[in-house]
C-alpha cells in the first residue's frame, strides 16, 4: 500500500524552509525599525539638549516625594472597603 506520493516529504520540506527564511527576514527587518527608532530618538535627545541649554533650562525637577507602597493595589482595595463599609452594610 503506498504511503501517499514521493514528493510529499520533498513538499513538505520545502515549504518548512520557507517558513525560516520568512521568520529569518522578518526579524532583519524588525531589527532595522528597532535601530531606526534608537537613531530618531538620539537625534531628538542631542536636539533637545541643544535646545535647552540654548534657553538656559540646565536644571533637572527633583521628583514629588511619593510613598508608592500606598498605590499598591491591595492597600488601595482595603481602604476603599473600610470607607464604603457603611454604605455595604447598609446602616
């Protein structure tokens, strides 16, 4: 009984191959928008730099004094809770 055509292995071989050189060439080309980005915002940077040295604003803002251990989700859950108690229990 035969086991289907003889070309089927070379077929199937063939069209695996194309499925690497596709992957292959997709990440050349996502390896070329990765570095044309990189490029763009280095360019923006120096031009930015230039731009604010030229206006005289050298100094960098202090970041606000913010206790992120409060964000987090599980504290910011409980105090929601513990303020709408009342309306949650009904009195």
């Amino acid at each position: 009984m035969q086991q289907g055509h003889p070309r089927y292995k070379q077929l199937n071989k063939a069209d695996h191959e194309m499925y690497l050189h596709n992957r292959h060439k997709a990440e050349d080309v996502w390896n070329a928008l990765k570095n044309v980005m990189t490029g763009i915002n280095k360019a923006i940077s120096v031009v930015g730099k230039r731009i604010s040295s030229a206006l005289g604003i050298d100094k960098q803002m202090s970041a606000p004094d913010v206790d992120y251990e409060k964000f987090e989700i599980k504290y910011i859950a409980t105090d929601m809770f513990r303020n709408n108690a009342v309306i949650v229990n009904g009195k």
